[in-house]
C-alpha cells in the first residue's frame, strides 16, 4: 500500500486508526482524578455546593495530544518506509538483467551491483525468474532462480573491454524463445550493434534502460615528443569544464610503486577532449609504467606505458684520447651529436658502464679488451645488449679479428684495410650501395655526397654474405652484424668521425642508428610489421585498471596484437615480444568516446534513486515525545507542577537525553603520568642558575660528603662576605644523574673507596672541561704523601682522572693568575700545607719579559687544580660561621685557615673572571702593591 | 535520678528551639525605635524628672544635698513616673496555623510566634508585663519572661481551629491576640465581651497566607483542613472561588466589628509580607490603645 512516496509494511494496522474517535470520546467523558489538598480555609467551603455538577473537562489540546501520540503509535506500527523499492513489480514475467559489461561501468559497478540486487530481490519477492546477459562475454540465456543469481552477482562483474557488434549478434541469438521483461544496465558509452538487440528484446517484452548519469572518462596512450610526454584524457559526452588529474605511475628507485608526476588536464566547456603535457627527466620517464586518471577508476582510464616512452641507454666508449686534439676529431663526436636528441647517453670507463646495463654499448676504434672485459662485455651481449663498434685507425693495425671468428666481431677482418681515393692511390671514393631487402636500412634514401674513402675490409667467408646489412657500390662491406644469443654486434667498417668517410656527416647517419634501433624506435609498428611474431602477454588490466599477473593467457599474433579489437582473447595490458614490450591499452591513439543514443521509446532511468527509508522508528519515537509532554501537561493542568518540581522534572529529562546512546560524549583521558623527574630536575636547574651556587661531586662517603657540603657553605660565606660573589647553599651533584652544567667549580674530593663515574658520566665531564668549567681535585693527603701515586687517594685520582680530557699540568707557578686574582698569595694552604698545587700548564713559548712581574698568559681558565691541601676541611664552617675542624695550631693554624679562605676566593674569582688579573694593565697597581 | 535522659534530651530539643525564634524575635524587635512611653509625670521611678523646691511635708531625706549646695534652696529631685501595664498575649497555636502555601513563605504559626515575641520584647523592653491569657503564665516583667513565653509559643496545639482564652483577664490590662480566626468565630465573640467588660483593650492579629486570600485552586479537588477533621469535596474549585472571597470578606467584616464595639483594633497580616510592618502596627496599636481610650 502506498501514500505519496510512503509504503507500509502492515497496511491493515493503520485500521487501528477508526479507534481514535472513540479515544477522543472516552479521554472527554472521564474526569481527572481528585486532588487532595491541606487548607485552612475549608471552614469557609463548608456547604458551598458546586453550581455546575460535571467536572471539569480534559483540555481539547491535551486530547489531540493524546490522540496524535496514539495515532503515531499505530502509524508507527504499520511499517511505513519512504521510498520503498517497487520497481518492476508490474509484470510477473520473467526477468533479463543486460549488462553492458564494459569497462566503463567498472567505476559504477558496486552501485549497478546494488540496483541489480535490489531488482533481483524484489523479484524474488515477487516469484519472478530472472537472467542475467553480459554482453562483454554473451552466455545462452537461461533464467532461474532470483535469489540464486543474486549470489552469484559478483561474477557478472564488467570485462576490461566493450561489447564489439559480434558479441550483440551473439547474444541476440542465444536469447531463445521465452517472452520477458528487459532491464538493461548501459554503461553509456555508444556500442555498435546495439539496435539489432535492442530491437529483439522489445519483441519479448517492456525493455527499460538503466544508464549512470555523468560522462564516462578515459585516457588516452601517452606520446613522447621530443622531450614533453602528451596525454589526451577524453570523456564521452561534451558538458561543463571539468578538470580531471592525470598521474604517472612508477617505481621509486628503491622499487616502491608511487606517484612519479602527476598533471592536471582541463576539458574545456563542450570539449569531449583535454590534452597535458608533462615534462619529466628522462631517468624519471623511463621508470612510468602507467598513466591514470585519478578520477575514474576503470581499465580505460590507465594507459599502460611500454617500450615507447623509454630512450635507449647507449654507452658511448672511446679510445684514449691522448691527444689534444679537436672535438670534431674525436671518434665519438659525432656519435654523441647524432644520438644526444632521442638517447640517454653515458660515457666511461667499459666496466663502469656495464653494471648500468644499457641498451647499446658504441666501441669507437677499440681494438684489444683486456679479457675481463671481453668475458664481461660477451655476457652483456649474449642477454641481449647491442654492441655497436666503429672501426678506425687502431682497430686496422690490430690483430683483433684476424684470425678466428672473434665473438665480439661479426666478421674476420684483413690486415690493413683499405684506403680509396687518396693522393697515393687510384681509384675514387666509393659510394654506397642501394641497401638489400633483408637489411634493416632498407628504404633509406642514401644521399648521393656520401662517399668513403677508408675502411677496413672483412674476410671473405661462408657467412660474410648473411652479416652484410650496407655494403659500397663495389660490394665490400660498409656495415656487418652478428647475432649473439640474443644481442648483436654490429660493426661499421668505417670511422665515427669523419676521418674515413663522410658518412657521419649525413642524414643517413642518424637513419640507420635508428634502425638499428640504437636509439629510440619511436611510433607504433605497423601490423604487417608484426606479422607471424608471437607476443606473450606479461599483464593484463582488469575492468577496474588494476594490473593482474598474465603469464597464463596464451600467446596472441603480433598483427592481431595491434590491429584486432580488444576481446576475451586479446586483453589490455603488456605484451612480450622478441626485442621489445608492446601495450595495448584500452584506449587506442585516434579513440574518442561517443555516449549511447536510446531511442526516444526506451524509458532511460538513473542509477541512483532515493534510499529506502523506514520511518516507523521515527513515528514511535515522536509517539513517547508526545506522551512525555502529555505527562507533563497533565501535572501542569491539575496543578501537581510546581516550580520546583518542573526543575526537577527538566533535570530527568536533560539527563534522559544526555544518557541516551550515541550521543557523543566527552572522552575521559587518563591524567597523564606526572613527569614528576623532569619537573624536579627544572626546579633544581632553576635553583641551580638562579644564584652562582658552588657544587661538590658526592662521592658515596657521607663523612666526606658532608664535610664538602660544609667546606663549601664556609667558602661561600666568605665570599658572600668580602666579595661581590654571593653564592647561594652549595649544592652536591650526583654525576650519574645530576646536570653539572650550571656549576661553574666542582670540588672532587678524592677517596679511594669511591666509584669510578661511568663512561656518560665521563662524556658529561669532558663536555663540561671543554666548555670551561673547572675542577678542584683534593686527594686531602697532603700532609703524608706528594703529588704522585704515592698514596691511595693518588693512585685513585690517577683513575679517575685517566678517561678525563686534562691538558698538561705542571706546579702552580708563582706568577700564576690563581697568586693575584683577588688576593695576593704565595702559597695555597688548606688543612695541609703543600706546595704541591698542579695546573693547566703554560704554553711553553711564553716568556716573561724584562720588567714584567709575570708572563703574559691571557688564554682561558685551567680546567683542573690538583692539589692536596684538604681545603675544604679548612674551609668547613657550621651554620653560625664557626669552623668545624682544626687548622694547624695557635694564631699560624688560623693564619693558616685564612690563607685558606683566601685561595678558595682566588679560585672562584679565577673562574668567575677568567684571566682578567692576567691582563698587562694591572701591572701598575699590582706592582704598586706589591712594593717595587 | 528518674529518667534523666529523656528529660534532658527533651530539654534540648526545646533548647533548640528557642535561639531561631528569640533570635529572630529580638532582631524583629531591634528595628522598632521605643519612645514616648513614658508617663511624663513625676513619680516613682527611675529616670530623673525634675528637680523641684523643698515644700514642706517632705521629708529631709528627700532633698537633693548636691543640687541644693548649689544655691541657698533646697531642691527635691522628682523621678518620672514609670508604671508597668500588664500585656496578655494569646497566640493560636492550633493546627490551622501550620499551613504554608509554598515553601517560600513561613507557616503562619511561625509568622505569628514570631510577631508575639517581638511585640513581647519589646514590650518587656519599655518595662511592661506581659504575659499569656488564661493562668499558664501571669504577666511578668524582665527578660526570664521572654524566655518563658517563647518556650510556650514553641508547643504546638491539638485543636483544629484555635479558641481564644479570656478567663484570668487583669483588668484594665491589654491584651494581643494572634490567630488566622478560621474557626468559628462565636469564642471570639464571647472573649470579646469579656474582656471589654474588665475594660481589657488589645488587638486582634489575623495572620492569613496568601493562598487563603487568593484561592488559586482549579479542577477536581478534595479540601482537607490541616488536622483531617474537616473536609469538602468539589469538582470545580474554580467555580467557589468567588463565594470564599465573599465569605472570607464577610468573616473579616464581622471581626472588624466586634473590635469596634469593644475598642479593640483589627488587623489582617499575610505571610507574604514583611513581619516588620505588622510588629510596627502592632506596636503602634498598642501604644495610642490606653491614652486613646484614656482620651476616649
């Protein structure tokens, strides 16, 4: 049953309707239930009696409401569907699905499926038999089973090829006698035949045509012109502009399949064609193995790319050119004129050119290979290279081809070769002989100014006659050729430059090097060219352009490869030949596409038409909306709805509708794992910087450490005190883990029990040495032992200090910038008393000049001090300033102590401030000071 | 040592009571300004009047020693006279009071509670007696009063509809009355009379929620008054709105006159409206009652 573009499913339920009015009825005569209420004011009610004795009504709103509610729930109930299917319920006759089948309905093809399954369903439901014809590949029409044809649908899949008329006829014929129903599925392209078929199908019944709207696009064989590749994409019916996008596809050089270039096209408006050119490198040109319009995806929009687009690779090789001479007198000038146009040329060395296996490798006047090169060059040869050899001056005097039949020579030579119409001899210069049938320099015009003068003369010989493909007019050969398993090797008996004859020189040159297919053979052969060959399909294109594997197809006939029409026998794709690969595309050079013509009697449909759409979900969704509200006008009406419950009420129902699923809903992110490491180690680089901060190595002794930590605290203080350095609270620095980078002193006191620092640790310290920080290593056993391995504390620094990038040490000498950068100091007392403080040594060119109290040493801070004075115990301090361990005895132990503090100044300031005390202009005041 | 617990919780529970009320009660109170109480005269009394010349009759010990220092007169310091009234205060604590419309607004029971309390601050304030009618709690002056009424005006009454107690009245005392006066209005009547016949004047309150004064109530429904004793049942509320109007307009008519006869004032208060206005009626009424009726 159907209203409008709505069907039902359950039609009878809609009778269900007839009961609203009866609804209405009922809703009207029953009076809402009493409302009990508290009030005071009831004395005053007492005996009052209602004038009027019914009740009051149910609102007519709120009954409509009830009523569409019901109503919804009935119609809802009934199943309506928009737009349900009803296509061909007309007749129940049998049933002929049509199918084009081409490649052009290829992109179409999963909605065509789906049409045809939908038809085919609905004609099962409605008992109908049904056939499918596929025109590409016509089968004796049998009908069956709806249901059992739509499983096997996916075989009716489009053919990478059209309908030709043959296989119209075909299927006209195999339509048998039945009487049915004709849906034809077109892909929109024109096919010849059509109306002869088309008319048989109307004799048996309706015929309708199913044809996608928009053009079917294709694309064109790619043409090499000069440089520029040409595409041509087309498009079966002349509309609005339209921009299609055409991409070469190819192998990166790692082999990948991708996307070499890709190159918009522009269908002018009303043009059926639009052309691009594309300019790419050559190495990039012969790697395209296909064009696609990206666009379309069906067998006519790919052209397969063959042997076409590529230039030959010729590898030119000369002889050694010790001469400086002329380029117009090297034998490869002209070879490299005549070929650089249409061939990628490589020149070198023979073995280095081989791995690159080019098409033709040219010897110009080589006479001898070493026999490596021979044994590489004959292999090259035999799996198919051409090897082109020129003759010249060398190769005369040689032995090469003397004697045995030589592989890499196509004819035995005799000594000396020839020299004709020079000042000793007698006869002219020869010209050439019209070409012989069999040669492949039939058909050229030979020009008649070419003459030559020189050559080398082959061997007569059993076979001589079978090797010459040009010969002079006195019958001596001009050009030989050997076939080698499948290569050649071609010999001009001539120069290939113009030392011998003028042959170079001339149009003909470049003719025959074409010929012999050195360089690009450029145009399609022709059929008759290829007639009797055998080509062996390597590819082949499925309907929807995708490449399959075609190694099980046979073999087609080279005249039917390029002549006969696509087929199940001759697919697209890529064919083998005995030298070359020939595509055969779908769209050939001079195709242009034609949309399909319909009789005006032929009702022509879409392929696309609007969805089913049940809508019973909606209505009974709509039904509980309506009663929801009904509810809530019903609390409204006997005054149950306050304020505070309407808030309520809202509140459920913005819940309800939140809850409801599919709804989005905001995604609950795990907290990410506090970096709490880094966060710290911010906080501590912050500190670190904030302030200059003073840092000891933490050596795992706590004893130790701690007395650095307080060394250090003293040391600070003292300068916070008398200096304009005013560190914050020293900090110990874990190697492994700790940045060190932000501390301009280290202070390593040296225990024998500590661990050596591991070889990242090391890396940290280098870096930190390097970019000028300093160390202060203090083996505090100064009072037993010397500098040296002497003590354990000495051997220990020895290992610690051997992976660490030290420059040459020597003894703090006495005009060191340490003596005078804040204090003026002589010795450098800690708790021990040693002279024996090692630094940077000084770059042994310095002297000290007359006068000067100290050497004029301006560069850098020494990164290390060596020492053993144990000063961080002499700087020790607790945190009211009192010193923490004894220094010497008496007024000299604090004298001492002073001492102490005073080089810990120093030494902060001589990295602070670098070499500044160092610098000449101190000198006054210093001496001054110093009482000279 | 009998039960101590559930004297003491109950004790408690009472205790609990009180501080919203008393509190709510005496900041009530705090806003009215006292003044022109006094009975400007001389008289026993605490604050100072006048200083008048000796006359003679009075005795030595009445001169004033340091006023009279001053000159060669004796003065004789007079007082003002201060004479306390006795308040007899009567506050429906019957269920129909316990009605609220909506739960923005007080029950009138806790609006009319809180209106005798502030009245009964206040007048404890200008030094009055007050007390409840009938024998429970004879009038009395000083704060321990406050507290006592407000722990009687915290017990809530059985009675559907409450009756006002005239037995006990102290003559030519005043008296407040507060109630919605839903009920049959005849004790009304009958404490009227009696109260005008000790020469009694005071005030009658009626508290009433805005609900009663509206009658915003449609369709079918089933009127319950508070206690459950009384009901009507009706089918269109909406169509007795009219005849409750007239009748609660005839009701409030028929109060109005009996005040009249009796000199007592009248005065309809609905919950809806600021508490201050009434207790500043309430206040005021009770002022100009006695000289009113002293001129009168």
């Amino acid at each position: 049953m159907m209203i409008g573009p709505i069907g039902f499913a359950a039609p009878w339920l809609l009778v269900g309707l007839i009961a609203l009015p009866i609804l209405w009825l009922i809703l009207r005569a029953v009076p809402p239930a009493p409302i009990r209420r508290r009030f005071p004011g009831v004395a005053l009610l007492l005996g009052l009696r209602d004038e009027d004795s019914v009740s009051d009504r149910t609102p007519w709103w709120l009954l409509l409401l009830r009523a569409l509610a019901v109503a919804a729930v009935i119609v809802g109930l009934a199943g309506p569907v928009l737009n349900p299917d009803r296509e061909g319920n007309a007749n129940a006759g049998d049933l002929l699905v049509v199918l084009d089948g081409s490649w052009a309905g290829a992109a179409a093809w999963p909605a065509r499926a789906d049409a045809i399954d939908r038809l085919l369903a609905e004609a099962g439901r409605n008992g109908r038999r049904a056939a499918i014809l596929r025109l590409t590949q016509p089968k004796p029409v049998q009908f069956q089973s709806s249901e059992a044809l739509r499983a096997r649908l996916e075989g009716f899949a489009p053919l990478a090829w059209e309908p030709r008329a043959a296989f119209m006829a075909e299927a006209a014929a195999q339509l048998g006698e039945a009487s049915f129903d004709t849906v034809w599925f077109s892909d929109g392209l024109a096919l010849e035949g059509r109306e002869a078929l088309l008319t048989r199908l109307e004799s048996r019944g309706t015929v309708r045509v199913v044809e996608q709207a928009g053009p079917v696009l294709a694309l064109g064989p790619a043409t090499l012109e000069g440089a520029e590749l040409t595409v041509k994409a087309l498009r079966s019916r002349a509309g609005p502009a339209q921009k299609v996008t055409i991409a070469a596809q190819g192998r990166d050089p790692a082999g990948n399949p991708a996307v070499l270039a890709t190159v918009p096209a522009v269908f002018a408006e009303g043009a059926m064609e639009a052309g691009a050119s594309l300019s790419l490198p050559a190495e990039l040109r012969a790697r395209i193995t296909r064009f696609e319009l990206s666009q379309a995806r069906s067998a006519g929009s790919v052209s397969l790319s063959d042997d076409n687009l590529r230039r030959r690779e010729v590898a030119l090789i000369g002889g050694r050119d010790d001469r400086e001479s002329l380029d117009v007198l090297s034998p490869l000038h002209f070879l490299r004129k005549a070929l650089q146009p249409s061939a990628d040329l490589i020149e070198g060395a023979l073995m280095d050119v081989l791995p690159a296996n080019p098409d033709v490798i040219i010897l110009a006047d080589i006479a001898t290979l070493a026999p490596s090169e021979a044994a590489s060059l004959q292999d090259w040869v035999s799996k198919g290279g051409m090897l082109l050899r020129f003759a010249g001056p060398r190769l005369a005097a040689s032995e090469t081809g003397r004697g045995a039949d030589e592989p890499l020579m196509p004819v035995r030579l005799r000594a000396g070769g020839r020299t004709l119409g020079g000042a000793m001899s007698w006869g002219a210069p020869k010209k050439l002989a019209p070409f012989p049938e069999d040669s492949p320099f039939y058909g050229l015009p030979i020009p008649d100014e070419v003459t030559v003068a020189s050559q080398v003369m082959a061997q007569p010989d059993p076979t001589l006659a079978d090797r010459v493909i040009a010969q002079l007019s006195d019958g001596t050969p001009l050009v030989t050729r050997k076939r080698v398993d499948q290569g050649q090797v071609v010999l001009f008996h001539v120069t290939g430059n113009a030392e011998w004859s003028n042959l170079p020189l001339s149009g003909l040159f470049v003719s025959m090097l074409e010929r012999l297919a050195v360089s690009s053979l450029v145009g399609r052969p022709a059929p008759e060219d290829l007639e009797g060959t055998s080509w062996q399909p390597l590819t082949m294109l499925d309907a929807t352009g995708r490449v399959r594997d075609a190694s099980n197809l046979p073999g087609v006939d080279g005249a039917a490869l390029v002549a006969a029409p696509l087929g199940p026998n001759l697919r697209p794709g890529l064919y083998e030949g005995k030298q070359r690969i020939l595509a055969r595309n779908v769209i050939g050079v001079d195709r242009s596409l034609q949309p399909a013509a319909w009789p005006a009697r032929i009702r022509v449909e879409g392929l696309t038409r609007p969805a089913e759409t049940p809508l019973g979900g909606y209505l009974l969704a709509l039904a509980i909306l309506l009663l929801a509200a009904d509810a809530v006008a019903t609390l409204a009406l006997s005054g149950r709805l306050t304020a505070a419950r309407a808030g309520r009420v809202a509140g459920v129902l913005a819940l309800a509708i939140i809850d409801m699923p599919g709804l989005p809903r905001a995604q609950e992110v795990p907290p990410a794992p506090a970096e709490q490491r880094s966060a710290t180690d911010d906080t501590a680089a912050i500190a670190a910087t904030r302030e200059l901060v003073l840092a000891h190595i933490l050596t795992g002794d706590r004893k130790l450490d701690d007395m650095a930590q307080a060394g250090l605290l003293g040391l600070s203080d003292t300068l916070f005190f008398r200096t304009s350095v005013e560190p914050s609270a020293p900090v110990g620095v874990d190697l492994e883990r700790d940045e060190i980078a932000f501390y301009p002193l280290l202070y390593w006191p040296v225990t024998p029990e500590q661990p050596l620092p591991s070889a990242e640790a090391y890396a940290k310290l280098n870096r930190y040495l390097r970019a000028g920080g300093m160390i202060l290593f203090d083996t505090r056993d100064a009072d037993v032992a010397r500098f040296g391995a002497a003590s354990p504390n000495g051997r220990m620094l020895q290992r610690l200090a051997k992976a660490l990038d030290i420059p040459p040490l020597e003894p703090l000498p006495a005009d060191h910038v340490l003596t005078r950068t804040f204090y003026l100091l002589q010795d450098f007392p800690g708790r021990h008393n040693s002279r024996d403080v090692w630094v940077e040594a000084a770059p042994p060119d310095t002297e000290q000049v007359e006068g000067m109290p100290f050497r004029n040493l301006n560069d850098g801070v020494t990164p290390v001090v060596i020492g053993g004075n144990d000063w961080a115990a002499a700087w020790a301090t607790d945190d009211r300033g009192n010193p923490l361990y004894p220094v010497g005895r008496g007024f000299a132990g604090e004298r001492q102590r002073e001492l102490a503090m005073r080089f810990g100044v120093n030494l902060v300031m001589h990295v602070l401030t670098g070499n500044y005390k160092s610098d000449q202009v101190h000198v006054p005041a210093l001496l001054d000071r110093l009482g000279q | 040592m009998s039960q101590p617990t559930p004297l003491r919780a109950r004790a408690e529970a009472e205790a609990s009571r009180f501080p919203p009320l008393l509190a709510r009660a005496e900041q009530l109170a705090g806003t009215v300004m006292l003044g022109e109480h006094g009975r400007r005269r001389a008289g026993p009394g605490d604050d100072f009047w006048q200083y008048r010349p000796v006359q003679p009759g009075d005795s030595t010990r009445m001169i004033d020693w340091r006023r009279s220092a001053r000159g060669d007169a004796h003065f004789v310091r007079e007082r003002e006279w201060q004479i306390a009234q006795s308040v007899m205060m009567w506050v429906d604590q019957s269920a129909s009071m316990r009605f609220r419309s909506n739960d923005g607004l007080m029950e009138k029971s806790e609006r009319a509670r809180l209106l005798g309390l502030a009245v009964a601050i206040l007048l404890i304030r200008g030094g009055e007696r007050v007390g409840l009618t009938g024998t429970e709690l004879p009038p009395r002056c000083g704060q321990e009063q406050v507290l006592r009424l407000a722990d009687l005006f915290a017990r809530p009454g059985d009675a559907d509809f409450g009756e006002p107690e005239a037995r006990a009245m102290i003559p030519y005392a005043r008296a407040v009355f507060i109630s919605d006066f839903m009920g049959p209005l005849d004790p009304v009547e009958v404490a009227l009379a009696k109260a005008a016949d000790r020469g009694v004047r005071g005030v009658l309150l009626q508290v009433l929620d805005p609900a009663e004064e509206a009658f915003p109530f449609k369709g079918r429904t089933i009127f319950e008054s508070i206690g459950g004793t009384m009901a009507h049942e009706t089918l269109k509320a909406g169509d007795l709105k009219d005849r409750y109007l007239e009748r609660l307009a005839q009701r409030k008519a028929a109060l109005s006159d009996m005040c009249h006869a009796t000199g007592w004032q009248h005065h309809c208060h609905h919950t809806d409206q600021a508490a201050q206005s009434a207790l500043l009626w309430l206040w005021r009424a009770l002022d100009r009652g006695p000289s009113g009726g002293a001129g009168a």
